[in-house]
C-alpha cells in the first residue's frame, strides 16, 4: 500500500513538472510575442507620430497664413470686423474680451481675437 502511495506520489510530482515546463515554454513563447508586437508597435507608432506632426505642421501654417491675413482687421471695432473674420476657413473662433477666462490649450484650427475693453481688436492670432 505503501509502495503505490509513493508511486502515486512520484508520478503526480512528475505530471506537475511536466506540465510547469510546458507553462514555461507557453510563457516564453507569449513573451516572445509580445516584445515582437511591441517592437512594431513601436516602429507604426513612429511613423504616425512623424505623420502626425506633419499634420499638425501643415494646420498650424494655414492658421498663421490666415492670422496674417486678417490682422488688417487689427484696431477696428469687432461689429465691422466679426463677419468677415467669421466666416473665413477657419473652423474655430474665439473672441477674448478682458477678463474672460481661457483654457491654454493650444489648438491649430481656432483663431483668437483678443478685444478691448471698447470691443477693439486688439490682436489676431492661432492657437
């Protein structure tokens, strides 16, 4: 009785070691993957961070280009100046009067027009 105890016993610990070097092999394996998915995960993600801010290089510079092209605007009163400077390519406009609250994000689609206290432009710019 003994004897099949102990072989019971030696054959279990067998099947355990077995089935642990299995696992090992399992998890080597995974992470074999996961590094080979990292390391294109890692190249993708550096071509569309170089896309990215090409992009975000290309908006900027239209933005400016329209700033630019409306700083003619720059003091005048901003009821003869609204309508022209909403409505041009620009998706986003914000009208910055003194004391107004603003976030600090910096966006390359909204121009900002900073008024007086007069409702004056004062400056024209992206962000």
């Amino acid at each position: 009785m003994m004897k099949k105890y102990l072989f019971g016993t030696i054959a279990f610990a067998g099947i355990l070691l077995v089935a642990a070097c299995d696992q090992k092999e399992e998890e080597a394996a995974a992470d074999e993957t996961i590094v080979n998915e990292s390391v294109a995960d890692e190249t993708s993600a550096d071509v569309d961070a170089d896309e990215m801010q090409a992009e975000f290089e290309k908006a900027e510079a239209g933005c400016r280009a329209v700033a630019d092209a409306l700083a003619i605007w720059t003091a005048r009163p901003w009821i003869e100046a609204e309508d022209t400077l909403t409505r041009g390519a620009i998706a986003t406009i914000r009208v910055i009067r003194p004391g107004d609250n603003v976030t600090m994000d910096y966006r390359t689609d909204r121009l900002n027009v900073e008024l007086d206290e007069n409702d004056i432009v004062t400056r024209i710019y992206c962000g």
